[in-house]
C-alpha cells in the first residue's frame, strides 16, 4: 500500500469517527431541557410533571403545562440516599451519564488501532527482512547501492593480477571518456564476466572499478532475486534495471551470477516453468534491451563458469570474460605489501621471501595471513610484525593450532617422530622435491599428531612423471620409516595413503602416463560440474576390463613408490635415527637444525 492509499484509509476512519460523534451530539441536543435532578424533585413534588419515562441512568418526562415554553426534560438519577443528604443541605445536585456509544468505539477502536501500530512498527520490519513486506515491495530489488565515497576501494588496493587490472581498467576509461572510444565506432562492453577460484579478488575488482570511475553502484547477489514467490525473481531484475537507468551511467555487479544463470534444463525437474529459469529469462531480455551507450555496465562474478547457461555467455550480452586467477609469486609478494601497509611491520622482513612461502595462495588467503602474524605479534608482545610471526602463522593457516594438551604416550610419540621423519629425509633427497620447512610432532587442530611442512622455492606449471612418482614416494616414506623401525605400520599414514593413491590414479587415467594403458584419458576431471550433479555419479567411459587394469596400473605404482621409499631410507638409516632422536628433544626441527634436511640436488 502506497502513501496516497494509506492517506486515504486514515481519511476515511476519520469521516467514520466525526461522523459517529456528530450523531450523538445531535441525539443529546434533541432534548428540549436537561434539569438538575433536584430541580426535577421540585417539580414532582409540585404536580409540574404528567408523565416520566425511567431508564437505566436517565429520567425523561413532559410537564402538565410548558415551562417557560418548554414542555419536555431529561434529567440524570442520582441514588435516593444521597439524595436525601443533598436535600437536607439545601444543595442543589444532579447526575451524569456516560455516553455509551462512544465508550462502545473506543473499546473496540482503540484495540485495533493499537494492533496496527505494532504490526507497522515491528512486524511489518520483521516481514520486510524475509522480502515480504506487502505485495507491492516484494518485486522491488535489494541492490545496495554505492557511490565512490562508499566503495572506499581504488585499483591501488588491487594487486597480483595486473593482467585483470588492464582490462578492466578500459571500462572505467570508457565511463569517463565514452567519446574517447565511440570515434572510431567502438562501444562499451554491455557484461564484463569475471571468473576465478574463490577469494582472487572478483568483487574487490568491480569495487574498485566503482571507486574509479565514481559512478553509483548497484551490488547485488544472485541469490536474491529468487524467492518463494514465482515471479518475484523476474520482477526484481526488472525494477534493478530500471533504477540502473535512472542512474546511468552506473555499474551493476551481480555476484555469486551461478546462483542465478544455472544452465536451464539440467539439476532440477522443474521444466521451463522453474523460478530460477523464469529469472534468468528476464535477464537476458534485460541484457538484450539496454543500450550500451547509456552508460550502464554490467559486471557479475562466479566460480563456477562451466554451469552457466551457454545464451547467457554468448557474445552480446557477455562481451568480455576476464579470468581472475591466483597470483603467481610477484603477485602474491605485490599483494602481501598492500596488505602489510596496515600493520606495523619489521623493516627488515623479506616479502619476497614470505611470497615465496605461499604457492597457491589466493589474495584473501593472503590477507588473513597477514592478520593471523599480526594476531601472532600481539600475543608475544612485539613491537611490530617479523618473519617469525609469518611463519607461525603460515603454520597456523595450513596445519591449524597447536594442540599441546593433547599428550601421546612413549610409543606413540616415537611413531610420529620417525614418520615425519621420513617424510622429510625423502624430501630432501629426492630431485625436483620441495624443500622441506618445518618438521614437528606437535599435534594439531586439523588431527594430525605431527606434520612436515615443505614449500616450493618457483611457481610451477608443469609436473612430469618422474616428479609425480618422486612425490609418491615422499607420501608413502612415512608409513616406510615406521616398517623399519618397528617392523609394523600405524593408522597414521591414512591421509598419506589418499593422496599418494590420487597421485597414481591420476598418471593412469587422465595424464596418460602408464604404458600399459596408452595415451587415453580414462577419467574426466571429477571437480567438474558433470561429476557434482548426476547423484555423486561420474561417468565411465571404458570397459570392466579396461577398468581392472587400471586398478592393477594405480596398485603397482603405489607398490613402486613404496619400495622406493625403503631402499632410499634403509640408505640413510643413521640420519633417519638421529633426526627422530632430535624431534622428540625438541618437538620441531628446521633444516638449520638438522643439516640432512637440506636439498641434497645430486642424490639420486
């Protein structure tokens, strides 16, 4: 209900109430003569009265001959014993009454006037959160919409990525100089899709795109559009691209656009009539409808890429992808300075060094390192932020806290300790090995009684198969140390065991790595969207033969690698006992500590 129906409601309550008070204004002024009720008892002790009608709290009457040219009266009761008393006193007294019919509205009035106000001032809040506060508001959109003081975020908070960051700089180029670029007939990009793994910085990107150009904008998720109302989603990117051109020139972003733009036809048994499909309709009228010159730019982002719908993705409506991926080491050493302007940092630390620390490391992982080290400082009570600091919470991040409460007994304890021990060994003698960090037996939060921490010193792209077998043996190395030491293995090597078994399957069926089985590729990726959404099923393309060979490919690989793992610690027996000794005196070792931790390049 807008404000001019509300307006008249209240008008016509009003009308009602004035109406109602008027007419028993009127009933009261019919009477001729309202009397005190003594001077009524004057004149029924004078003969004056011929006829009196009684009621519940009134007197009427007519008099034998009018007085003073009234012939009527009413007069209020008053009880007889205070009557009496009155008399006496020579006082002169009367009665009231209530009026019964406004008493009769106001207490059926005043209840649900007081109702209304409460369902206005809180439950109609309380309805509106849930997207339905009225019939009228439920189509309207939940964008939020900022202008450059509000984003607070520039291209100078945008960093590893400069790839991204030049083609999106264009954008912002062509909303401020759109004549810059329609000399020569070019025109804006109607979408921008921005891709990548999750926390690289997509949003932080159309941000800072806002921030540039100093054009409202309008953020929204995808998963606001659709609610439990059929219709409301497509009524919603309606009134959102009718307030875009209003405000152009403006940016719309839609994040997390999956939610949204799902291919059509494929996860559900809806049909064509599907809310989620009627929404995505709508968006692409949208898409299709706006004139790019009016200055409008849509930018969305998602995770997901390969589940959108392909007439979503075309060009026309999403002219321009730009993937926004990990950083590689400049970029992360570039991103790790942006985040360390905020705290107090040791002049002396190495960015370059932590960055190298870090493979794979996203720009939000990065940032909530900088805040655990920061955390980390406080708690030791430094001064400012140092390498040290980093390093815990490197730890921190990739193999949880330390929990130091949880005890092990002897046995146990010596299990661990010449586990991680072969891990390491193998990781420093293997080729083309990452370099072993950190070794420690302290338990952590993740359920790990002990863990080796090694980090590549480059970014890699590409691993051959001697690499991967390499790292199958420094996998299984752990469960070999305990064989050698106590004849028997532990439960300890189970996470060991998945990995190293991933590694094999992955040379067999999908690198096309083992002779027996040729250059195929017998498994498709099962991160991918055909893998997630058929019931946890993945396809098989092969036969029940070909399958028993590649279970028999994935077991002599692993058989391998783990005799492998023997032969190399059996060589270096004495080391192996010696760093085992170390790690339970001091839970955690560094290669500073324990020399034959350090790469040995020319061990074969």
């Amino acid at each position: 209900m807008d404000r001019k129906q509300q307006f008249h409601a209240w008008y016509f309550v009003a009308a009602f109430l004035g109406l109602l008070l008027v007419q028993s204004w009127l009933s009261q002024a019919s009477i001729t003569e309202r009397i005190p009720y003594s001077a009524f008892l004057d004149h029924l002790e004078a003969g004056r009265v011929a006829s009196v009608t009684v009621r519940a709290e009134q007197i009427e009457g007519r008099y034998r001959e009018p007085i003073d040219g009234i012939s009527q009266f009413i007069t209020n009761i008053v009880p007889s014993d205070l009557t009496d008393r009155l008399e006496r006193l020579n006082i002169e007294f009367d009665g009231t009454v209530q009026n019964s019919a406004l008493t009769a509205l106001l207490s059926w009035v005043v209840p649900v006037v007081l109702v209304f106000a409460l369902w206005s001032f809180f439950l109609r809040g309380m309805i509106d959160k849930q997207g339905m506060g009225g019939m009228m508001s439920v189509g309207k959109s939940r964008a939020k919409v900022y202008v450059e003081r509000d984003t607070g975020v520039t291209f100078d908070d945008v960093a590893g990525v400069d790839e991204a960051k030049a083609e999106l700089k264009e954008i912002v180029d062509f909303l401020k100089e759109p004549g810059k670029f329609g000399r020569l007939g070019a025109r804006i990009p109607k979408g921008i899709l921005l891709t990548g793994p999750p926390g690289t910085g997509k949003t932080l990107f159309a941000r800072a795109i806002a921030g540039e150009a100093g054009v409202p904008f309008f953020s929204i998720s995808g998963s606001e559009f659709v609610e439990m109302f059929v219709g409301v989603g497509a009524a919603r990117v309606r009134d959102l691209f009718d307030q875009a051109r209003k405000a152009a020139p403006c940016i719309i972003f839609i994040d997390e656009l999956d939610a949204l733009g799902r291919r059509r036809g494929i996860g559900g048994f809806g049909g064509g009539h599907d809310e989620k499909e009627q929404t995505l309709n709508q968006l692409l009228a949208e898409l299709d409808g706006f004139d790019p010159r009016e200055g409008i730019v849509l930018l969305a982002a998602t995770n997901r890429p390969e589940i959108l719908d392909p007439a979503l993705m075309r060009a026309g409506r999403f002219d321009r992808q730009v993937v926004v991926d990990r950083p590689d080491k400049i970029g992360r050493a570039a991103i790790l300075r942006v985040h360390l302007r905020k705290v107090a940092v040791d002049p002396a630390l190495d960015v370059d060094a932590v960055a190298g620390l870090t493979p794979g490391f996203t720009g939000a992982e990065l940032a909530n390192l900088v805040n655990e080290a920061a955390i980390h400082a406080t708690r030791r009570g430094a001064e400012t932020v140092g390498l040290a600091d980093l390093t815990s919470a490197l730890e921190r991040v990739v193999a949880g806290m330390e929990r130091k409460g949880r005890l092990l007994n002897a046995r146990e304890r010596e299990t661990v300790a010449w586990h991680e021990m072969g891990h390491a060994l193998a990781a420093a003698r293997l080729p083309g090995a990452d370099p072993v960090h950190k070794v420690s037996i302290i338990p952590r939060t993740i359920g790990a009684l002990g863990y080796t921490l090694t980090r590549p010193t480059e970014d890699r792209f590409l691993i051959t198969r001697s690499e991967l077998e390499n790292r199958m043996v420094m996998l299984l190395a752990g469960r070999a140390a305990e064989r050698i030491r106590f004849d028997e293995v532990s439960t300890g090597a189970a996470d060991d065991l998945v990995r190293a078994t991933d590694i094999a399957r992955q040379i067999v069926t999908r690198f096309g790595m083992h002779e027996s089985l040729g250059q195929a590729v017998l498994e498709q990726d099962r991160g991918g969207f055909l893998g997630e959404d058929r019931v946890g099923f993945a396809p098989r393309d092969h036969s029940e033969v070909t399958a028993r060979e590649v279970d028999l490919a994935v077991r002599g690989l692993l058989d391998e690698a783990y005799q492998r793992a023997l032969s190399l610690l059996e060589d270096c027996r004495s080391d192996l006992e010696a760093g085992a000794r170390m790690l339970m005196e001091r839970e955690s070792i560094t290669p500073a500590d324990f020399p034959p931790l350090r790469p040995q390049k020319d061990a074969a």
